[in-house]
C-alpha cells in the first residue's frame, strides 16, 4: 500500500451498481492507497449504506463521512482534504471506473514531491467499459499546463492525485459550481506549485447524456463568468482575454445538441488513438480483474 487517500464522494443520484464498481475499482488497484475516504454527500441509496456497512468489517482502510444534507461536490471535497489521513490525495468520481493499475502509474511521479497536482488521460465509454468512444489527453509539462489554463482546466480532474498540504494552503476547494476543480488548478498555478499530467490512460469516464445537460445549464453562464473574473485576479490572464474566453465558451454551449455533440468529438474525438487503451481494457477484462465490475451480491439480489 502506498501512503494515499482516495476520495470518492456519492449522492443519492448514484446507483448501487455504479458506487460498487467504482468502489471496488479503488479497492482492487494493483498499487492500493492506505485509505479510502468515502463522503456520503447527503442521503444515498440503501444499498450503498448497506454496502459500506458490510465493507466496514472487513475493510480497515474505508473511512466514512456523514453530511446530512446534499452541499454539492465542492463542500464534500473540502471536508475530505481536511480530515484525510495522507498528504496526498486522489479523486474518483463514483460513477467512474479507475483502470486497474492507476495508482501504480500516478505514484512514481507523485512520489517525486515535485508536483502539487498529478493527472493523466482518461477514457470515455458509454453503457460498457469496452465501449470506449474517446480518450482525452491534455499537455504533460507545467508549462503547457499553465498556458492551456488560460482557456480551460488544465487537468482531467478525474483523474488527479493533490498534494493536501498545497491545496489547504490557498484555501481548499471553493464554491464555483460546475468549475470548482478548474478554480482549484487555477489557484494553484497563480501560486506557484507545479501540476503534471502523465500521458497514461488512469480512467475510465461514463459519458452519459447528462453530460451534454450540465454543459447546457443556464448555471453554467454565471459560473464562467465569475471563473474568467478569477483568472483575471490571479493574474492569468488579461480582462480583454476574459471576455473573449467568455464569449467563444457561451457560443460553443448555445449549439443545438447535436451540433454541441458533433463539435465535442470533433474537438475530442481521435479514432486512431483509441486502438491502444481499447486492447488495454479487454486484456484488464479478460484477466478477470473486479473491479470492472459491481458487487456481487448486488447482481445476485437484482
């Protein structure tokens, strides 16, 4: 086990299929982190309280946090980086599905102390893991991060180990709905950690339709506006830069669903570079590794 802790908030709008899984995908890393921090963001289903009860017993290392009402991603993140148990901490989404060595890729880097944020690509399927329909990559230096910032986050935030210690330092995670991660790496940059993504696929992202809803939502305008105030308050970029940011995102999220769709792949969408992480997954799949899967007693019960 390495000294980390992985984060895996949920809410009532998580399935028990897909909690378990991704649980389990945590669980059964080939390099597995010392602590696995779950924060039940408000109510959840009862078979995931049922679940974590059980994994309670047999699990030393699954912390459990209790908000009683749903505050959003934002507080249950900041409540997670201040009662983990490691300097360093990992995200997962719990809808989400970790490849299987992850962690054994991340720590090398990680490990360096070097870096306050450590990313990596990530893989998005729809329906199943074996349906993977497009991989993100972003820069690896932390110059090119730095620049890429300007315009958008700089890391896939699924896929990021933090250094508790830095993001504590500049205040935690702060209340910008939908872009509290963007902000997060942002105020890191504007302070002067180091972030690095590995080009290394860490993730698997199930891209739902509701995806293509949260870019849609009328929420999304005051959150960038107030994102591109924040980057000209850091002082990455200039108040002109702000307001051409603002416009040329408002205009890609005001095309009509299937015009929003056909711009997403084609700005994401690489045929030639899915062949790889596709024959990667099958092989993970093939070797009956779990945590493609959810808990058993679950599909025996369903």
């Amino acid at each position: 086990m390495i000294p980390l802790t992985c984060v895996l908030p949920v809410y009532i709008g998580v399935t028990p299929e897909e909690f378990t899984r991704a649980y389990r995908s945590i669980s059964f890393q080939t390099l597995p982190p010392e602590e696995i921090l779950v924060v039940l963001d408000g109510p959840v289903q009862s078979e995931i309280s049922t679940f974590l009860k059980n994994q309670k017993r047999s699990d030393a290392r699954l912390s459990v946090i209790e908000l009683e009402t749903n505050q959003g991603v934002s507080a249950a993140m900041r409540t997670a980086f201040e009662q983990a148990q490691n300097r360093w901490v990992a995200r997962h989404d719990a809808d989400d599905i970790m490849m299987p060595d992850r962690f054994e890729k991340q720590w090398p880097v990680v490990s360096e102390e070097r870096y306050a944020a450590v990313g990596g690509a990530m893989l998005e399927f729809v329906g199943e893991p074996t349906n993977i329909v497009r991989v993100r990559r972003l820069p690896s230096t932390h110059a090119a991060l730095a620049s890429y910032a300007r315009m958008n986050s700089p890391l896939n935030n699924q896929s990021t180990i933090f250094d508790r210690d830095a993001v504590l330092a500049i205040g935690n995670v702060r209340d910008i709905h939908f872009m509290e991660d963007y902000d997060l790496f942002a105020r890191l940059i504007a302070n002067g950690y180091l972030l690095h993504s590995i080009d290394e696929a860490l993730v698997l992202v199930h891209a739902q339709e509701t995806m293509y809803d949260r870019r849609t939502d009328k929420r999304f305008s005051a959150s960038e506006r107030q994102m591109q105030r924040n980057l000209v308050d850091l002082g990455l970029i200039s108040p002109p830069r702000s307001v051409m940011n603002y416009a040329a995102r408002q205009l890609f999220r005001k095309l009509p669903r299937p015009l929003l769709k056909f711009a997403y792949a084609k700005l994401f969408h690489r045929p030639d570079a899915l062949n790889s992480p596709i024959s990667e997954v099958k092989q993970w799949i093939e070797s009956d590794w779990p945590g493609f899967s959810p808990c058993p007693t679950l599909i025996k019960s369903s």
